[in-house]
C-alpha cells in the first residue's frame, strides 16, 4: 500500500477532483523520466538520440485517458490525491500505451497518428533525407520495432520505482498479456476471418475490441488505481462493471472514426481503416447484413494493396446502407448505457462519481 493511501473514501467526500491538475503531474514526470533516459541513451551515442525523440513526440500531445482512469480509480479507493505513486503508475500506462500505438501502427502500415507520421513512417523519411544504403522503408520498420521495444522496458522501468501492492502488479501483468493476446487476434483476423465466415465475425470483432482495447483503456487502469489504493474485491467488481463496457464503447466509437471521421480532427485520413483491411464490428455487421454481392465485395477488397478512393466510398455507403454502422451505434449505446447504469451503483464519494461521467462521456463523444 502506498504511502497516503487508504481503504475507505476521502475523509471530505464533497472535495473537488482536480483531474486537471493530475494530468499536468503525469505530463511533468514523463517529461523528466524521457529527458533522463535522452541523457543516457546519449552517453551511448548522439546518433540513438531520434530513438528517444521519436518516443517523446508521440507522448507529447496524448489525451492521458489511462492515467486519468487509473487517477480515479485511485481516489475513488481512499487514494491521497497528492500521492506521488498513482502519478508514476499514469506516466507508465502513456509508456505501454505509446509501445502499442507504434507497433500497432507498424502492423497495420499507417502512414500518420494524431496528424504526425507514424514512427515508422518517421524513420523511414529520416533515411532518405539522409540519404543512406540499403532499403529506407526497412530501416523505419526495423527501427519503429525497437523503439516500441523501448517503450515497454520503459513502461515496466516506470512502474518498478513504485511502491505498488502485489494486486496492483497483477493488474499490469495481465494488462501487458491481455493487449499483446488481443493485438494478435487483431492480426488473425485480416488473413483468417474470410475462411472463418460471417456468422460469428460480430462475436470474433467484439472478442478483439476487448482485449486489444477495452481493457487496458478504460478497466484495468481503474483498476490499478483501486489496487494501488488497497481497494476491496467488491469495489473493483464494481469498477470492472463501470469501466469495461465504457472501454468497449471508446474503441467502437473509434472504429466509427477510423471509417467516417474527419481527417482534420482524427489525424487520419478517411477510411483509413477501410485500407488497412480492419475487420471491426462495423465489418462485422456488414458481413451480416448486406446483400451477398456486397459482402462479397468487402471480403475481397477490404484492405487490398490497391483499394481506391472509389472503392472506399462504395464500402462506406454500403455500411451505411445495409444499417451496419447503425447497428454499431446502437452496441456503443448499449455498452454506454451500462457503464453509466453501474456508475451510478458505484461506492465512490461522488466528486469521483462526477468526475468518471465526465470522463466517460469524452471518451465515447469523442470526434478524434
């Protein structure tokens, strides 16, 4: 148990929850942990120095949804807001999250992320400004690799300077296994999931989005602040059952973005998930609910080499058609609707309550 922290709520329940204030904790301590680890990777030589750059320009301008969550979670349990601890468990979860966005963004070939390029993308024009041998696209590739490799070790660094409760370090273990295992499932179905059919794609899509990033979204992060804080068995039942739906419903609302949303406010261009042959609910449902003609019209173009502009468009009008991403709203509803329904169930003083409302309803109205 960390120092400052408690098993029941805050003695002043009526306190307010400056999540704001937090987040600017967490941006400062990430900030001085990537500045120290700049200092050393340049001991070992200044030409590693755009590895480390590479990794703080994508954590400069994240929206810290994670930290946030586990913040709450925290206080929510009793936690000291002040509390140093909870500050480097946020600053961890931006580490883990940014290895995930990069080799993510390797896998699925994504050329930007948040309006920047992609760090392989980074890498690779490094290269060719410079004008060096060999395959530039290869050099991003390889290089994206070990930056994302650097994230975890320096995600899992991050952590190791707590004082975190075995409980919590479950939570994080798992988040790591549950994240790789669904990223995998993510793989699988861009190469399996014609052969594997339409009937169950709806299940096998909802399967990916939860352990890919539901979980470690929106669910565990609440629940290492509840461990970190020495939170009973019942109060993280009760933050699973809050959390894990709305994290759900934050990676559908992203999957609706992927394929509908404005380039100027996702940093992406339209369709892009469309090119990067995503099988997501909303492919899901169009499997299931469109004519044969074009379901078989997706199975065989989505994600293809040379898919056009054309082609993009037929897809989108076709989810819109056939009621696939109307379908898709309404899981997001759904899933909102329970989350929100199990807030109001929560034993936490209700500042937190507010607070994770709030917090809840970004992540699901989010336009980017």
């Amino acid at each position: 148990m960390t120092s400052g922290s408690s098993t029941q709520p805050a003695a002043d329940d009526h306190r307010a929850v400056d999540v704001a204030a937090f987040t600017a904790r967490v941006n400062g301590a990430l900030a001085s942990f990537l500045d120290e680890q700049r200092t050393i990777i340049g001991r070992i030589s200044p030409h590693a120095d755009e590895l480390i750059a590479s990794i703080h320009d994508l954590t400069l301008n994240g929206k810290r949804l994670r930290p946030r969550f586990a913040f709450l979670g925290f206080v929510g349990a009793g936690g000291v807001p002040e509390d140093e601890d909870i500050v480097r468990i946020g600053a961890s979860l931006e580490l883990f999250q940014a290895a995930a966005l990069i080799h993510d963004d390797l896998i699925d070939r994504s050329d930007t992320r948040r309006g920047q390029p992609s760090v392989h993308r980074r890498f690779e024009a490094l290269h060719r400004r410079a004008g060096w041998a060999r395959d530039a696209a290869r050099f991003g590739e390889a290089a994206s690799v070990l930056a994302g490799d650097l994230c975890l070790s320096l995600s899992e660094q991050m952590f190791g300077t707590t004082s975190a409760p075995p409980a919590a370090r479950r939570v994080f273990d798992t988040m790591r296994t549950q994240v790789m295992s669904g990223q995998f499932l993510d793989v699988l179905e861009e190469s399996a999931g014609p052969s594997y059919g339409a009937d169950d794609a709806v299940s096998r899509a909802r399967t990916i989005v939860r352990y890919k990033s539901a979980k470690y979204s929106t669910e565990n992060p609440m629940l290492l602040g509840g461990a970190l804080a020495g939170a009973s068995e019942d109060v993280l039942h009760q933050y699973s059952a809050f959390a894990l739906p709305l994290g759900e419903a934050f990676q559908l609302r992203d999957d609706v973005l992927g394929v509908f949303g404005d380039p100027a406010t996702t940093g992406k261009p339209a369709g892009d998930d469309l090119r990067e042959g995503k099988r997501t609910e909303l492919i899901a449902h169009a499997l299931r609910l469109s004519p044969a003609s074009d379901g078989d019209f997706i199975q065989n173009r989505l994600g293809a080499d040379d898919l056009g502009d054309a082609e993009v468009s037929r897809m989108c009008t076709i989810l819109v058609d056939c009621g696939a991403l109307a379908a898709t709203e309404d899981s997001i509803s759904e899933l909102s609707d329970q989350g929100f329904d199990a807030l109001a169930h929560l034993h936490v003083p209700e500042p937190v309550r507010e607070a994770l409302r709030r917090l809840g309803l970004a992540a699901i109205r989010r336009t980017s």
